[in-house]
C-alpha cells in the first residue's frame, strides 16, 4: 500500500515502537495453540479413516503415484497416462514404505497436515486489507469449511486448497502493488496451478488476466482513454469486445470437449446443476458470508484505496471464473457419468468470501441493495433447491449440516428449509447490527460452530462408511501380496456388478498389475483385458501370462490354488493357464436371471453332469418356474467365447417356490456346457430389484464305479424339511457382502450363527496334518452340489454349513479314510478332487 493512500479501517499500520523478542514471542502462542488444536482434530480424523472408499478417485491416484514411485513415470495398470496434478508425486515417496496399510496411514497424516495449510496464505491475503485479529479469526474459519472433510481421503483437493490461497495472495498483491517482481512471481505461480489440478485451476491465470484488464480499463490509463470516447465509440468498443469473445469461444474454448459439450448441448443443465452446487456452498458456509460478502465487493469508502479495488477486481473475476467452470463441469458430468451436486469445485472461494465478509462487517455502510438482492438470491437456493441428504455425499460437504439436522434432530425438508432462513434472517441482522462487538464476535462462533458441523458430519459419514467397507475385509489387507511374494497378480472375474470390492482389493495388494474379466465388465481407472478362450479345454490369452490369478465369482482355474478368501481364489501357475469350469449369468449369492450357464472345460471323458435349480430361499407367491435344461458340446465361436456346439440333452422341470430340484444328467463326453433357461422369473421384493429364476449349481462327475449311480431327475428335500434352517438370499462381492432383503411375502428363516462359518483367508494346506479350512457360502455351496454328486449330500444347496452338511462331510470322510471330524480339511479337499477326477 503506498503511503499517500488512506489506509482502510484497522487495516495494518507501522507498530511505533520496536518490541521485544519475549513479546513477540506471547504474541504467537494463540496462534500457535489454535493451529495445534486445529492439526489435532484432523489428525484425529485421518485415524479415524481406515480404507479408502472413494472410488475411482482415490484408487486412481494410488496408482498413478505408485508408478511414480516404482518407475517414476505417472501410468494406470502399467498404461502410461498424462500428468494430471502434483498431488500424485507429492504422496508418491510413502509408497516406498514396504507395508501399504503403513504407507495409507502416513499418506492420510501427510493430508491432514497440508490441507490446513490454507490458513497461512489465507491469513497472509487477509492482512492486506484487514489486522492481525480478524485475519487470524478469517484463517482459522477458512480451514474450518465443510469441504476439509477431504482431509481424510486421497484426492488433489487437499494440495489444491492450500496453493488456491497461496495463488491468490500473490496475485492480490502484486496487482496491488504493481511491482515488477511481484507481478512475476504472480505470473509463475499462476501459471503453475495447472500442474496441481488441471483443467479447473485453469481458472487462476484466467481470473489473474481478468482483474488485471479490470484494473486497467477502469484505472486512470482506462480512464483517460475512454474520456475522448464519443457513445458511437463505447459501442464499438463492446461490440468489439464481445466479438472478441465470441472469436476466443470458437478458435480456444471449443476445443475443449468439457466446455464444448456442455455449452452447446447442455446449457439448461449447466444453470441447473450450477445452482445447486451454489445452494451446498452457500448453506455450507453459513448463508451470511455469501451475502455480505456479496456487500463487501462494493464498498464506497474504499473506493480509492488500490489494495481494496485489487482484491475487488480478482475476487470478482474469480467468483465468475470457479462458477463458470463449476457449472460447465457439472453438466459435463452429468452425460458422461452421473448427475452431482459439484460444490466440490466450488469451495476454493471460501476464503474470498470470509474476506469479503469481514470487510463489510468493519464497514461504515453497505449497499443495502445489493445485501437485499442476494438475500432473495439465497432464498431461492434455499427453497428452489433439493437438499442433497445422502449420508456421507462426498462431492457436496456443505450439506452436512442439514443432513445432521435429519438424522439426529429428525428434522424433514420443510423444517431444514425453514431452519436455514432463520439463520439468513439472522445473518442480516448481524450486518445490521456490526457495529457491536459482541454482536460480530458472537456471529464468528456460530458460524465456526455451523460449518464444524458440516466437517464433522461429512467426514464421520465418510469414516463409517469407509470402515464398513474394512469390516468386510480379511484381517491381513495384503494378503495377495504376502502369497504371491510381490509377483505380479491378475485379477480375473466376471458378472461385476459392485466394483467396489475389486477396487479395495486392488487398493490393498499392490502386486494386483491387471485386471480381466471374461465378459468384458472389468471396470477402469486403468486398462482392463477381456482374455480369449483358445480352445475347448479353456485355454486362456492373457496379454502379461501372469505368474499368479486372483479369481472371482464363479471362475475356477485348472491351476494349483495358492489361497482363498470368500469367493476369491488365488492361483499359481504350474502350465498354460486353463479354465476348470465358468459360470455366466449367476449371481454371487447363487440366484441367477432367467438364463444362466455353466461351462466345464476338463476333458475327463464321459460323467454326470449335477444342475441344481432351488427357491429354498423364498417361499413368496411368484408363479412356478419353467425350466429347460440343455447340456452338450462346446466350441469357441469367432468372438474367442465358449459357445454351445451340439445339444446332446434337453431336460425340462418345474421350479417351484420352497423347494429344490436337481437334474443329473448322464453325457457321453467333456468338456461340456450347460443351459438354463427359466420362466417366468419374478421380482422378489421393492430391496432387490433382480429379475429372479432360481438359485443354481453345477457340477461334473466322470464316470466312476464308487459314484451313486445316474437318475433322471430327482426332487430333493430342502434343509427346512428335515427340520433345518434354510439359507436366506445374501448378495456377496469381491471383498465386501451386503445382504439383500428378502421378499415381503417370503417365509425364509435367517441362518444361526452355529451354522455359519468366519470368512478368512485359507491356504492350500503344505503339512501332513490336515488344515481346516474355512468356507464362504459359496464355497459352501460347491461343496454341498459336489457331495450330492457322490450320494453324501441329498437336501437343498443352500451355503449353510450346518449339521445335515457336517454329517455328509462325516460320511464321505468314513468312505475315504479320513478322520470323521466332520469339517472340511485340506485332506478331505484331496480325496474329493481325486474323486471327481480334478
């Protein structure tokens, strides 16, 4: 500021006389106690949090950085990929730690002490315009948004908050100050925002341009210029300046797809979706900042002070730029992805707000038009604007709050609604009232209190959420990684509907390097494969040959199995990787559409081929179903996929609700496939919206003199039936399980906790005494189809270990010379592949 302008009230002045070291020292232990509470809170937070969970985001930035670090060049799965924001590199060197979930907890303390960062150039900007209390009040508000909640997770936001501020304060500064030097540096720091999160700080050097032309056009060179200007002039000049515009439109901004799409097709949507990430910040930040802030750029008495029109004119053309791009994103979005409330892109303006605000607090007057204007503006957002309530909602914090007042006050829309217009009303009677202290002072704390709130909320939501995800996951996160020995892994699955559990599992296990699928429904960030079948006996093409397979879902490798959790199998190769056998269209809770398949690749000569169809689990009123069965032969078509060649057996059979019945069907030769095709299906209930069939199983049994000779078909009693519990419909994916909810008119009886088993990693046995292993259910399932193969087993396959199956495992172990334990070892597992010829 130079010293012939008036300085603004209580802005910084010389201090009069020199003070000592002990003092100065006094002076910084608030700020030093209010920064140690503030790292505390987050740091907290950041223990709290114990998985990532939002995907792909966090996923995709774990792999870019920990190519950086192996390689030290940015790629996904292996694929090169363009540098997209220095927050990679910045979080890179904590992957050298060898333990992932240590270098996760560095990672998330690493966050929570950057994103607070903001505070310093915050303050920093505030100083320029404001003393030293109140720019430390604005400081500590300003790292007290909802938005901090992306303390805990791994996204660019939390290095993007901090050098925001950063880049404002120079920019501020140097267009206050018009110093070589400071423009140069502004210039540099501006144009380096594109590597910490490009396209959106693309809007720094932009709103840096914008101020600095502002400044110009209206400063004494502008003024003097446009005194000669005659009214055809002016519009020349606007018409000019808007073709200007229209020509930058067309040769630079259509260019780029983001804005290209969204300004062309979706301008509707833009305004739309615009504002409603507008109502999120604006609730979020406490309704009264944004309208005295809205007061604070047009403050008369400061008119001719060149600080106060600098901050002005970016703070102006930075609203303008982050709306502009907030909106033009979220409708891009929108085509591409999903519909969101993107305040996310919008709460790097918190605080220009907060700044803006204090001004008008500290001012003589305002404009109590403009204060009347966005008051009404605010009140649209507030009642023309659905609340977005779902808990944790990652991508628009600030409606923490009010998602706070529903659940725990029990508060619906209405009331939230009326609630927030109380506080507006409030927020004005404390511009009203600004010039009592207390008045300000008391506003301060609840607006701290108010946003806190949101934080909190936001980032307990994300927390909860996050740990039931780390709930659901084997106690040893990395245990692909300690049986694969760091080799590289290929996750192969198929039917991935919920990639939830995929991507945990990749996060977890950095030996995962590719990921396939058989059908094509891999799901990025990164490349995905879809391996060809090379021939009947379910040779596989993989593009890396692996020397380790994860599988899931139903996919069963002719390979040596390593280790198992839940329904993946780990797999090390010991020849060209085949297929043992792959099921299509069958849920991981066994429950198939109205058609399925099954594909047995061994070629073990003719067998029993095992096709279970079973409602046990539902005893709702849905008419009976229609089953046609056909078995034969296999080919690979052109497409490289297991098709039907010649049907050699057709089978039909009724499936009706409560019961189970299983087909064996005698086939002269493998490898064979299998067809099921069931109507009607029906809608089990308003919680699961699948179109059902049945519940299948299948297997294969070649020919052997010790096997229960061959039945056309038989109806075999349910576990119900004998006085047991049957198996309600439970919907597990890679990694996580989730339980859908049964029909509201099924009969189904819940499993006791007696017959279910823990789901843990289990390791092919390398001992002479036999290792018990633990089963899922669907493990459980198998198991119970392929003792049914061999007479052991005559009830419903429902994935409950429990005693009808504990007694049949006792049987085929009596038969085989095994110890009658009654649970399934590794040595009861041998004499069972041995049986079936595997």
């Amino acid at each position: 500021m130079s010293t012939h302008e008036a300085p603004l009230p209580g802005a910084p002045t010389p201090a009069p006389a020199r003070r000592g070291t002990l003092d100065r020292v006094l002076d910084t232990i608030p700020a030093i106690g209010l920064a140690l509470a503030i790292f505390t809170l987050y740091g907290v937070e950041a223990w709290s949090r114990k998985t990532p969970w939002v995907f792909t985001d966090e996923l995709e930035w774990t792999q870019i950085s920990r190519a950086i670090e192996a390689t030290g060049h940015a790629a996904r799965r292996g694929e090169p990929i363009y540098f997209k924001t220095i927050y990679a590199v910045l979080i890179a060197p904590f992957w050298s730690i060898h333990s992932t979930e240590a270098a996760y907890t560095a990672i998330k303390y690493f966050n929570a002490f950057l994103m607070p960062l903001a505070a310093l150039p915050t303050y920093k900007l505030s100083r320029l315009l404001l003393p030293k209390g109140t720019s430390l009040a604005i400081a500590v508000l300003a790292v007290s948004i909802p938005s901090m909640s992306y303390v805990t997770s791994m996204v660019p936001e939390v290095v993007a908050y901090p050098y925001y501020a950063f880049a404002s304060w120079l920019i501020v500064r140097a267009l206050a100050r018009r110093r070589r030097s400071d423009v140069l540096v502004a210039v540099v720091v501006s144009l380096l925002a594109l590597l910490v999160r490009s396209p959106q700080f693309d809007t720094i050097p932009a709103s840096f341009a914008i101020a600095a032309g502002w400044l110009w056009f209206t400063g004494p060179r502008g003024r003097a210029m446009r005194s000669s200007w005659s009214r055809r002039d002016a519009i020349g000049a606007a018409v000019l300046f808007i073709g200007a515009l229209f020509l930058f439109n067309r040769v630079i901004l259509q260019h780029i797809d983001i804005w290209q799409v969204s300004t062309q097709y979706w301008k509707d949507r833009m305004i739309r979706l615009g504002l409603w990430a507008g109502a999120a910040f604006t609730i979020g930040l406490g309704v009264g900042p944004i309208i005295a802030g809205a007061a604070g750029l047009r403050l008369a008495e400061h008119r001719d002070n060149k600080t106060y029109r600098a901050f002005v004119a970016y703070a102006g053309s930075t609203i303008v730029c982050i709306a502009l791009y907030t909106a033009v994103k979220a409708a891009f979005l929108s085509t591409v992805f999903s519909t969101l409330d993107e305040e996310r892109n919008l709460f790097y303006l918190s605080p220009i707000f907060l700044i803006l605000t204090a001004l008008a607090l500290r001012a003589a007057v305002v404009d109590w038009r403009i204060v009347g204007g966005v008051g009404v503006f605010c009140l649209y957002l507030i009642w023309g604007q659905e609340p977005q309530l779902q808990y944790p909602y990652f991508e628009a914090p600030g409606m923490g709050v009010l998602t706070f007042g529903n659940r725990n006050l029990a508060l619906n829309v209405p009331e939230l609604r009326m609630a927030t217009t109380i506080v507006l009303i409030l927020s004005i009677w404390v511009l009203v009232l600004r010039r009592y202290r207390a008045v300000v002072a008391a506003a301060t704390v609840v607006l701290l209190a108010w946003m806190l709130t949101s934080e909190i909320t936001t980032t307990w939501g994300e927390s909860h959420f996050g740990n039931a995800f780390r709930a659901h996951l084997p106690q040893e996160l990395s245990w692909i990684d300690k049986q694969s020995h760091g080799e590289a892994v290929t996750y192969l699955g198929q039917e991935i509907v919920d990639p939830n559990g995929l991507w945990l599992t990749e996060f977890w296990n950095r030996s995962i390097t590719h990921v396939a699928s058989l059908d094509g429904t891999a799901p990025g960030p990164g490349p995905t494969e879809a391996p060809t079948i090379l021939d009947i006996r379910g040779t596989l093409a993989l593009k890396n040959d692996p020397p380790y397979i994860v599988t899931d879902n139903g996919i069963v490798l002719q390979a040596t199995p390593v280790a198992r959790w839940h329904s993946l199998t780990l797999y090390r190769r010991s020849g060209p990787w085949r297929l043992a056998y792959s099921e299509q269209q069958v849920y991981p809770d066994g429950w198939a559409p109205g058609w399925s398949t099954y594909t047995y690749f061994g070629a073990n000569g003719p067998g029993t081929m095992l096709v279970t169809l079973s409602r046990a689990g539902y005893n709702g009123n849905a008419r009976i179903g229609n089953a046609t069965v056909k078995v034969g032969s296999i080919r690979i078509d052109e497409n490289q996929q297991s098709v039907l060649a010649k049907t050699l057996v057709v089978r039909h059979a009724k499936v009706r609700n409560g019961r189970t019945i299983v087909l064996r069907i005698h086939i002269p030769t493998s490898p064979a496939r299998v067809e099921v095709t069931i109507t009607p299906t029906f809608h089990p209930s308003a919680s699961d919206p699948r179109n059902l069939g049945a519940q299948v199983a299948f297997a294969f049994a070649p020919d052997d003199p010790a096997a229960v000779s061959r039945q056309g078909e038989s109806a075999i009693p349910t576990e119900a039936d004998a006085g047991s519990t049957s198996g309600t419909v439970t919907q597990t994916t890679t990694a996580t399980t989730t339980t859908a909810s049964a029909p509201a008119s099924a009969a189904t009886t819940p499993t006791t906790s007696t017959e279910a088993q823990a789901a843990t990693t289990s390791t092919t046995a390398t001992a002479t005494t036999p290792r018990v292993m633990t089963l899922n259910d669907a493990e459980v399932r198998r198991l119970q189809t392929k003792l049914a193969t061999l007479g052991y087993y005559s009830y419903a396959i429902t994935g409950v270990y429990g005693p009808i199956t504990s007694k049949a495992v006792q049987a085929f172990q009596r038969a085989n010379g095994l110890s009658e334990t009654g649970t399934w070892d590794t040595a009861s597992q041998a004499a069972l592949d041995q049986r079936l010829g595997r």
